[in-house]
C-alpha cells in the first residue's frame, strides 16, 4: 500500500467510529489499530468490516480493536492520528454520519465477488449474530476483577511489542551470523542492539504499569530502575547479595504497583503546598526500599521457578504437556486467563532468550484455520459461509484469529472443539521434539502463525528449528481439517448450512404433448395481444 493508500484507509475508518471526538486513545500492536471509545454506539462495526484493509473487529474491554495486519497497522497509525490532531475540538461525539464517506459496502472486494441470495446471506447473518453473542456474554462473564486485572496487566506490555520484535529478530540474525563465522566484527555490535532493551526492560515495565493503574509513569519507571542498576550488589537481603535485574519483569510490576498505591495514598493526605516535594520523594523512597529488601529476592525465586517448571514441563513431559496447552489455549482465550500467560513469557525471555511456551500455544490458531478450511470444503453452496472464511483466512494464516472464531467457528460449535484438537496436535508435535531435544522457542511475544517464522529460535540450527516449526503448523492445520471433515458437523446441520437458495428464475413453459401417432405436435394457439391505449403511446425508450 501507498503512503496516499494508509492515508484514505484512516480517513475512511475515522468517521466509521464515531468521529475525532469519539476517540479517547490510540495505539496499536503488530496486527491491530486500538482505539479507547467514549461512545460505544456510534462505532458502526459491519461498515468497518466492509472495508477492503481491515480484517476484523475486536472488542476487548476498555479498547475496540481494528485488524489491519502486520506492517498496514504501523503505516495507518499515524495517518489516524494525524487526522485527529486536525479535526476540530469537541466534547460529545458528533453522531451524524460523514457525508463524505462513500458507501464502503461498494468498496468491499467480497460485497462483488459472487452473487449471494437472501437465504445465503441469512445464514452468515445468523452466525454473526450468534458469535457477537457468545462473545457479549462471555464478555460479561469474564468481567470479574481477576480477569480485569489480568487485562490491565496484558495492557502494560503491549506497547512494547514492537521493540520485543525488532530486538528479537535482530537477536536471531546474531546467532546465524554467529553460527556461521560470518562478520566477526558486526556480531558484537549486533549482541549490544538486541540485548539493550532486554536488559532495560524492567524499567519500561515500570513506567507502563504506573500509566495503566493511574500513577505517575516516570514514578513507577524510577522504582523499576532500582531493579537494573548495578550497585545492588553491594545489598544483602535474606542473607544473599542481590544481583542486577534478579526478579525482572515480575519485580519491576510489582514495585510499580506498589509506587501506584503509595502515591495515591500520599496525595491524599500531604498538604497541596507539600505534595510536588514530598509526594514523589516518599513515593521512590518507600517502594525503593521494599523492593530492594523484599521484592527483588521473592520475584527473583518466582522468575526462576518459572523458568526451571517450563523447562522441565517440556522436557519430561514434552509430547503431553504440549498436547494440552496447545488444545487448551483457545478456552483460555475465551475465559480471559490467557493474559496471565503475558508476564510468563517476558520472564522466559528474559531469563533464557526466548520463550517456548509462545510456539506451542501458536498451533491453536493452526488449528483453527484448518478448521475453516473444511467449514468451506463442506459447505460448498453456502456462498456467504464462505466469503467471510475466504476474507478471514489471511489474517488467520497471520495469527489473528478471533475474526474465524467468532465468525464461523464458535458459533457452529463442533467446529470449535475440533479446532481445538488441531491444536492440541500441534502442540504435542512440537512438545514431542522438545522432549528429544529439539527446543523451538520464540524471541518476542505478539506475533503467531506464519509472522512467527522471523522470531524463531531454538537450540539447534535455524533450519531445523523452523523445520520443527513449519511441520507443526502443518500438523495443525491437518489435524483441525481432519477433525472438523469428518466430525465437525451433524448430517442435519450440514444439511441445513449447504441446502441450496431459490434462484429467481423465468418459469418454465412446458413443452407439449407428442401425440401418440408421433406426428409433430400442433401449433399452440396465439392470442392477439391487447390494443395499446391510443392517448398514451408507449415511449420510444421503453423496454420490449
């Protein structure tokens, strides 16, 4: 796409959701633009579907988020935010419709792509239906304060995606340079730009935590800081000389936390003359002090029980441990606890480069796009079904799943669950090798499916680790087809889903009779047609 292309996708999204002054924030990930909206009702959800770069919607809490894919979403970023900081200042949305936006249903690449009858059309209508109901309630359910935490925390590590990829990728063109013997003097330099953020990443999750829970960010990135700085190990707690970044990313949230609670208590009760010395100067004093006698030690013991309890899952129990974690993700997902997995993989990579849980749990989107595969082999009158799995499939070859799960799979049930087994198999196929020594792990998390590849690494050869890889995807995408071919439908549903629509058709004329003797059959008699009325002729234009 074209800078003017990026431009006229934000230009074409903004009004869709509900206008400038409906937008509270903006940021975005690898595959997707994240809005904050003040007025949910003005987002108009089936036109932002209907456009040609965007390819899916997700509602997730606090954040509407809009699917444009890796690369697209870093482009039309700052094109929307662009328009924003032109778009005149108001206080309440504007809920009348852009004039100038053209009907994006026109523009849409499947709106032309085959003719779909009303019947058609009212069967992806109803699966849509079904699945932004299931997902309303299960969005209900999940609106505990655990699982809203667990949102919150997944939204401390977002922002930092992006740098996790880059440094990733950089960290794995290292390690093939490295391995190979080439560039000698380039592999120092490269060590320093991959490992850089990494070891400086306890203050940014510090400075993001205290932003998402209401503190001062710099606040919360001063206390992480304490984590990083080389002389605590002149500090002794619990009888063992601390170690610099011992607890990680686990301290620096904890003792952010903490900086958050400890601020908003002392804005409470020093005097507003006192508040900008003293409230700061407690604040960095008092979680500076816990943390170095106290959370440093404890989140260090967790860091590493984390990463020996991985280690040693994977590698007793390689083929069932992978089994299970890969067929579980999906409910995981759709139960919320899935954002616990964030801080768990940041710590792996941390701790060892690269985080081995994030490929397992990759094979359940292998699982899901082999499911849609056979949904659109099984249905082949279904026209509409198969539209929106032939628009899903992209975004779902990429990882993003949620437009397949809620839009075909979910709602027809089955094939839900025998997505599920896909991934199941997967993930044993890729615990299996694990178990034999053949570790595939990734060094960012974010990505999934095919825009993994980049970030994989292992401890072995780049070739075969992506071999293990690639192998496991197939399996998943093999598995989740096999599956749902065979068991992902009953007889009367697959019936009911691939029942052909009434076409308008002329009627038939019959052909008459031959009479018996085989003579031609008689000429059907002709009436005349009735006179036209003579003070109204028919104009020349009109049709014959």
């Amino acid at each position: 796409m074209s800078e003017d292309a990026h431009r006229a996708t934000a230009a074409a999204l903004l009004p869709l959701v509900g206008g400038a002054p409906n937008v509270i924030s903006v940021t975005h990930c690898m595959t997707r633009l994240r809005l904050g909206i003040r007025d949910r009702s003005l987002v108009r959800d089936e036109d932002l579907k209907a456009l040609p770069a965007v390819m899916g919607v997700v509602e997730d809490g606090s954040t509407y988020q809009i699917v444009l894919g890796p690369g697209t979403v870093a482009r039309v970023t700052p094109a929307f935010e662009a328009l924003l900081e032109q778009a005149p200042s108001a206080k309440e949305p504007n809920t009348a419709p852009a004039t100038t936006q053209p009907p994006t249903t026109t523009t849409h690449p499947t709106a032309t792509a085959q003719p779909t009858t009303a019947a058609s059309s009212t069967t992806a209508e109803q699966l849509a239906e079904q699945g932004a109901a299931l997902k309303a309630r299960q969005k209900a359910r999940n609106a505990t304060p655990v699982k809203l935490f667990l949102r919150r925390v997944a939204n401390i590590f977002v922002p930092l995606i992006p740098a996790l990829i880059g440094c990733g990728i950089v960290a794995g063109i290292n390690g093939l340079l490295t391995n190979l013997g080439w560039l000698p003097s380039v592999v120092p330099a490269l060590t320093a730009l991959a490992s850089g953020f990494m070891s400086l990443i306890a203050v940014f999750v510090g400075y993001h935590t205290a932003k998402e829970f209401g503190g001062t960010p710099v606040l919360g990135g001063a206390v992480a800081a304490v984590i990083v700085f080389p002389g605590v190990t002149h500090i002794t707690a619990f009888g063992r000389h601390l170690s610099p970044g011992q607890g990680g990313v686990l301290g620096a949230l904890a003792a952010a936390l903490l900086a958050v609670q400890v601020e908003k208590h002392c804005r409470k009760r020093i005097p507003e003359a006192l508040d900008v010395l003293l409230t700061p100067t407690l604040t960095v004093l008092i979680t500076g002090l816990v943390t170095l006698f106290g959370l440093m030690y404890v989140a260090g013991e967790a860091a590493t029980a984390i990463g020996s309890f991985a280690t040693w899952l994977l590698a007793h129990g390689g083929a069932a441990a992978g089994f299970l974690l890969g067929g579980l993700f999906l409910p995981l997902v759709m139960l919320g606890l899935h954002q616990a997995l964030i801080p768990l993989h940041t710590t792996l990579i941390q701790q060892q480069g690269y985080t081995v849980l994030l490929p397992i749990l990759a094979m359940a989107g292998a699982g899901q796009v082999g499911a849609a595969l056979a949904v659109y082999v099984r249905l082949p009158r279904n026209h509409s079904v198969r539209t929106t799995i032939k628009s899903a499939l992209p975004a779902g070859f990429l990882g993003v799943g949620e437009p397949l799960i809620y839009g075909v799979s979910l709602p027809l049930g089955r094939p839900f669950v025998t997505a599920c087994v896909g991934g199941a198999f997967g993930g044993g196929f890729i615990g299996l090798f694990h178990q034999l020594g053949d570790t595939v792990g990734a060094t960012a998390i974010g990505p999934s499916g095919w825009a993994l590849f980049p970030l994989v690494q292992g401890n072995h050869g780049i070739v075969t680790t992506l071999a293990v890889y690639a192998t496991g995807l197939a399996v998943g995408y093999l598995t989740g087809f096999l599956a749902t071919y065979f068991f992902g439908f009953s007889s009367q549903l697959r019936t009911d889903l691939n029942t052909p629509p009434p076409t308008p058709e002329s009627p038939e004329v019959p052909e008459p009779a031959v009479p018996a003797g085989g003579a031609e059959p008689a000429e059907p008699p002709t009436t005349a047609p009735a006179a036209p009325p003579t003070t109204a002729p028919a104009p020349a234009t009109a049709e014959t």
